[in-house]
C-alpha cells in the first residue's frame, strides 16, 4: 500500500476502533479489558489500532474477532482497510433466545426516559450478578450430586 493511502485507512480504521469501544462501554458497560477478554484480542494490539501505530495490516482473524465479539460486521473493517469486499460475509448466528426480564432490562438501558443514575444501578447490579461468586447453597447441592 503506497504511504499516502495508508495513514487515511489507519485514522479511519482508528475511528472505526474507537467508535466500537465506546459503544461497548456506553451499551454493555464494557471496559478495554473486557473487550479484549471477549473479542480475544489483546489491549497491546487495541491500543495499536487506536493510535494507528501499525506498518503491516492488522491481521484479518484480529479484525473478525474484534468485530464477531462486539458484534459488528467484519464486512465494515474489511471495507474501512480496502480488502476484498466482494467475499461472501459469514451469516450472523442467530441469536440465543433471551429470559423476558433480560430483555425487560435492556429496554430499559436504552430508554431516553430512564435515568443515567438508574441506568448506572441497573448495569452495577448486573454486573455484580455476572461476576460473583456461586452461593454457598448451589455449592453444597453440586456436591450432594456429585457425592
């Protein structure tokens, strides 16, 4: 790629980068180290992408987890870095069927009428609940099962 086409494809493809991160941290309350820990791509190589620190072109399987894991098209990288766009894109899966009052609680985040402050409780809460450890009940019955 001839030097004056590659700095424009890197502060787009920075754009590109940075627009995906904050809206993993403003919809799923996401940090740069969750992101990285659910798309399997390091923050080395996120930061890199950010500050278009790169001389060879990220590697295609980064893009497509980076992207596969915040949910995004790899098509619109691949078009962003002036790859081959006329391969066929993998079909999203579909996705898994979601528990009424999740999706109860998603309405809610994105309701222009909720509060930022209950908006901030309800992902707090959410996750403490994904993170925590099993109570000490579910414990003791796994060991019932497995005695």
């Amino acid at each position: 790629m001839p030097p004056d086409t590659a700095q424009p494809r890197k502060l787009a493809f920075a754009a590109f980068v940075r627009k995906a991160l904050d809206d993993a941290r403003a919809i799923r309350a996401w940090t740069g180290v969750e992101v990285a820990r659910r798309t399997g791509v390091s923050r080395q190589t996120i930061n890199r992408w950010l500050r278009g620190d790169w001389t060879t072109d990220p590697e295609p399987q980064r893009v497509v987890a980076f992207c596969e894991g915040l949910g995004i098209s790899p098509t619109v990288a691949f078009g962003i870095l002036g790859w081959d766009r006329s391969a066929p894109a993998r079909p999203a899966p579909p996705p898994p069927p979601m528990d009424p009052d999740v999706e109860a609680l998603l309405r809610r985040l994105v309701d222009p009428n909720v509060s930022e402050a209950e908006k901030f409780h309800i992902r707090e809460t959410i996750r403490y609940l994904a993170y925590r450890p099993p109570l000490r009940i579910e414990r003791e019955r796994g060991q019932e099962r497995a005695g």
